[in-house]
C-alpha cells in the first residue's frame, strides 16, 4: 500500500501547506495539499464540528472562485482533525496557491450569515456546525503560519526508515 502521507515523520511536522502527493491521471496531474492547521500528537485537535464548517465554508470558496472552481477537485477534513485536503487540478507547488489560500481564510474569518449548505436537505449532519469557533482557529493559523509563511511550513520532513 503506498499512502504517501504515512510515510512522513507526523513527529516533527510543523503547520503548513504541504504537498501531500501528486497523481498521473490520463495525461493530467492532480495535486494533493495538506492545509495542516495542527502540529500533530502535539495540541489539542480541531473540534469535528470546526472541520464540518471548514469545509463547508473551502469548498464554497473554490467552488465559486472564477480561477479556481474548475480546478478544485476535492475539499474535505483529514480524520486526524489537524487540517483539511485540497486537491487541485496542475502540477502545483505551495507557493502556487499560497495567496488564494490566504484570501479563503480571511473568507472564513470574515464570513456572516448562514453557513451555507446547512439545512437538512443538503447536509449529512446539518446541526454539527460551529462558525465562531472555526474563525478563531483560521485567525490563529492566519495569523500564526499563513501571513508570513517560512520554508519549514511548505516542506515536509521525510520519515527515516
Ligand atoms: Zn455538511
């Protein structure tokens, strides 16, 4: 079995946007990131309800972004609860989609309203949702990794076997 991922050493692993890995399919390339929020098995997780309005909130933004909706492929929650995926369309690189991750933060910390998508019809857990605490754990990660991001949160460190 080859999950790239499991063959990162989550000991050292700092917040960041990583790639995770990249796929051939047919004559495309599809690039996986990890939009790692939490240093893993070293503080506490993000609550289940926090990942649920993240990715409600992401994958609209994508979605509905004029560059970027044809290029999103996937947005979801890692079962860990440090971070979420992106998958994206192209041969990419954290420095390629950097500052339109940066403006689906300040997306989130600034959205009002109805989160969208939660009535029972659309979502599979329409009550398990939290907006207030998910801008304040995307303000610290803005504010903390993304607003002035450093090598060491764009590159993964290798497992040594
Ligand atoms: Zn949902």
């Amino acid at each position: 079995m080859d999950v790239t991922s499991f063959g990162i050493n989550h000991d050292v692993l700092l917040r960041g946007i990583y790639v995770s890995r990249k796929d051939i399919i047919n004559d495309g390339i599809l690039t996986t990131f990890d939009i790692r929020m939490k240093e893993p098995n070293r503080e506490p997780v993000m609550d289940t309800s926090v990942m649920h309005t993240l990715e409600h909130l992401m994958a609209v933004y994508f979605r509905s972004n004029n560059e970027w909706a044809d290029k999103t492929i996937y947005i979801g929650p890692m079962g860990c609860r440090t971070g979420m995926y992106a998958i994206f369309k192209g041969d990419l690189e954290p420095h390629n989609i950097i500052e339109k991750m940066k403006e689906c933060y300040q997306y989130i910390i600034n959205f009002k309203g109805e989160i969208p998508a939660t009535k029972s019809y659309m979502c599979g857990n329409y009550l398990d949702h939290n907006l207030v605490i998910t801008q304040i754990e995307c303000k610290k990660f803005y504010d903390e990794i993304l607003m002035n991001i450093k090598e060491e949160n764009m590159v993964y460190p290798k497992q040594q076997y």
